[in-house]
C-alpha cells in the first residue's frame, strides 16, 4: 500500500531538519522519501491514499530508551507491586502501559529489565498483531549483585553466574545485556556511591555481548562502578544521577559510550502521588542532586538518550526537562529519535524520517523545536505504516488486544 502524509512542517533526516509543507511517500510499511510536498511528482501521487496533517509539525515516533514493562509509575506504590503481583497482573498493567505509550507518540521502547520474559513475550504478540503497542527492544532478565538493591534485577555473584544468565538470555534473543551496578541514588551519609560488581563481572557480561554484537547497558549513577563500566566496556550509563566532575570529564573522554537519561523519575513532582512516604521522601532528597549532576553532564555535551523508567506515555517531560537542564532544543528531541536509535542499535530504521526507514511518524500542532512542551499532545501516531492515532484520537479498531475488534 502507498500512502503520502503532508504537513507545515517535516522534520527530515537524523539532523531533524526543517522541511516546510512538506511530505513523506510511504509503501509497505517503510518510508520511500521525504521532501517538500511540492515537488510530489504525478508517479508518486498515483493510488496513494493522502493523509494531509495541514498545519502540524511531522517528526519521526519518539523512542522509549529506559522502559519496564512491569512497572507503572502511575499506579500507587507501583515499586512495591513488583514483589507481590502474579504475571496476568504484571501483563495486565503491561498492556495498558503498551498502549498508553503508543498513543503518546513512543512508536519504539526498549525495556530494560521486565520479570517473567514479559518484555520478550510481548514483542512477540505486538510483531504478530496481536496487541497494541510500541515495537520492542528487549533485556530479559536484568542482573543484578547479589548484595545489590532494585526491584527488577534477579541477585548473580561470580562471573559464572552471570556468564550463564548472560548466555540465556541471547539464548532467548534479546537485544540488549542489562546489568545493575548501584544503587538508585547517593546517599549523603553514606558519602560515596556504592558499586556492587566487580570490573571482572562486568568484562564478562561484555565479553558475552561483544561476540554477538550485543551492547551491554548499565544501570548506573556514578562512582566506582561508573569508572568500571566505561573501562570495562559498557555501551550505556543508564540514569547517571550521581555523575560527578571525574565522571563527566571521563565519559567526554570516551565517546562510545552514551548515557541515557531518566531525570523525571526526581524532577517530576507529579511522580510522587504514586510512591510510598518512604520513597517521596528519596525522590526530594535527590532532586536537587539529579538537577546539579546530569545538568552538568548535558551542559558538558555527553551525548545522550531519554528514557523514563516506566513513566508510561510521559517521555515528552524528559525532552523537557533534558532542555530545561541545558540541551538545546534540537538535541533535547534527539534524545528520543534520532540518537535514541543509536543507543537502541536502530539507527537509519527507526528514530529518522529517511528513505528506507520504517514509516514511524507522529503529529503535534506548533513546533517542538521551538517549544518541546508541544510534545504532551500528540495528534497523530502511524507505526510500520499503519494509523494508531489521527486527529487526537485513537483509530476506529485500536484497543490494547487487536484481535476480534
Ligand atoms: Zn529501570
């Protein structure tokens, strides 16, 4: 099928540049080219179906870079759920999450670590048809220090444990290695940022990824384990919240490694309906920190991801905040396109309006690189080609389940 998409603005390209009234001609699912619409020939008009977006700004479908499935941070005490729910709970709260994400504009999401393989399992049922949802990139099980803290890592010690969960899961084809390093914030009395694996456990979950080329993401806020894992071989700083002038000149010194940023977790007062007292009272007492710390990462030009740690259908705040703490504008919007692929291992298929890129676009009114706040209203959301979203409503036939509608 041929479809032609028009707007006042396309932002074209890995660079997002501005097209005026522009176009994107799509068939099968993947786009053909982008360019301004009126140099639109007579061939390409020829049994398309036209989707004219009038006045709204065309980017490519934002990508999720720090997700969990089994997580939703608008469900109360949604940390403490994890311990306690079955797997048809966890999967319900999954499909909402998917869903929402979806009709926010996430056309891509990489988990980071979901219980019961629901991360794989999903995919798997959103490839098919049969659910509604972002396409996935998927860690399995995460690994975590057996003397480590978090909710999602399963407990490893000894390189041979985690060589054996390494190995199971790109038995399972994941598309990322997740490991845990730290834990999730400073603690000012403790006065430094414990790191629970040693350099030798992580080499080895790198050595296993690097024969696939499977990248290795580390949650991690700083400190010793922050000097490990880009020594060691780390793709990914998940979160970074800690990161201090050492860690910042180190990653600047080393930029294959990325960071992916999830500051909303801290910044976002609104996160904080939906914790225990116990947690309100960490995420106050990490603002200020988080603020300081990856505000001088981002000023210091690190590149970076965004991500939000399952704050379901809310990354547009992260390219707000990312903003707020001192990226430009362009680059704050990279962070869920064009860069974001680049840490997803995507790059040139997803994240770009390009030729031969998969036709992932979504709509906003105004222009989110003049105001990133624009993004909270998506309009418009096509995935693979197909329309899940079209003036600010969810299609006729777009539930969580696809089947039987
Ligand atoms: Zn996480």
């Amino acid at each position: 099928m041929k479809q032609i998409v028009t707007a006042g603005r396309v932002l074209a390209g890995s660079e997002l540049e501005v097209i005026e009234n522009g176009a994107v001609v799509i068939e099968d699912g993947k786009i053909q080219k982008v360019l301004a619409a009126g140099q639109l020939t007579e061939a390409d008009r020829q049994d398309a179906q036209l989707v004219d977006l009038g006045q709204k700004t065309v980017l490519p479908g934002m990508i999720e870079c720090h997700n969990h499935l089994c997580i939703d941070a608008r469900k109360n005490e949604h940390l403490e759920i994890i311990g306690t729910a079955s797997e048809c709970k966890l999967t319900m709260l999954a499909l909402e999450g998917l869903y929402d994400d979806l009709q926010s504009g996430v056309t891509t999401a990489r988990c980071m670590g979901d219980k019961y393989d629901l991360d794989l399992k999903l995919k798997k049922e959103i490839q098919a048809g049969n659910v509604t949802g972002p396409d996935l990139l998927t860690a399995g099980v995460g690994m975590k220090g057996s003397n480590g803290s978090g909710y999602i890592g399963a407990p490893h010690s000894g390189v041979e444990e985690f060589r054996r969960t390494a190995r199971a899961n790109v038995a399972k084809g994941v598309n990322v290695l997740k490991i845990f390093t730290t834990p999730g914030l400073f603690s000012v009395e403790q006065g430094f940022v414990p790191s629970f694996l040693s350099a030798q456990e992580i080499r080895t979950v790198v050595e296993e990824g690097d024969r696939l080329h499977l990248p290795v993401a580390a949650h991690c806020i700083g400190g010793q384990a922050l000097k490990d894992c880009v020594e060691q071989g780390v793709k990914v700083i998940e979160h970074a919240y800690c990161a201090s002038a050492e860690d910042v000149a180190l990653l600047k010194a080393h930029p294959e490694c990325w960071v992916d940023l999830t500051t909303g977790i801290y910044l976002d007062p609104e996160r904080e309906a939906y914790l225990s007292a116990a947690n309100v009272a960490k995420a106050r007492a990490g603002r200020e920190i988080v603020r300081k710390c990856v505000g001088d990462l981002v000023k210091a030009g690190v590149h970076f991801s965004l991500g939000t740690d399952a704050n379901h259908g809310l990354l547009w705040k992260e390219v707000v905040y990312a903003a707020e703490l001192g990226a430009d504008n362009r680059t704050a919007l990279k962070g869920v396109t064009s860069n974001a692929a680049i840490v997803c291992g995507v790059a040139g298929r997803k994240g770009e309006l390009s030729a031969g890129a998969d036709a992932d676009l979504i709509a906003v009114q105004g222009d989110p690189l003049a105001d990133p706040s624009v993004l909270r209203d998506v309009e418009f959301v096509m995935k693979n080609g197909r329309i899940y979203k079209q003036d600010g409503a969810a299609a006729a036939c777009c539930h969580a389940f696809q089947k039987g509608c």
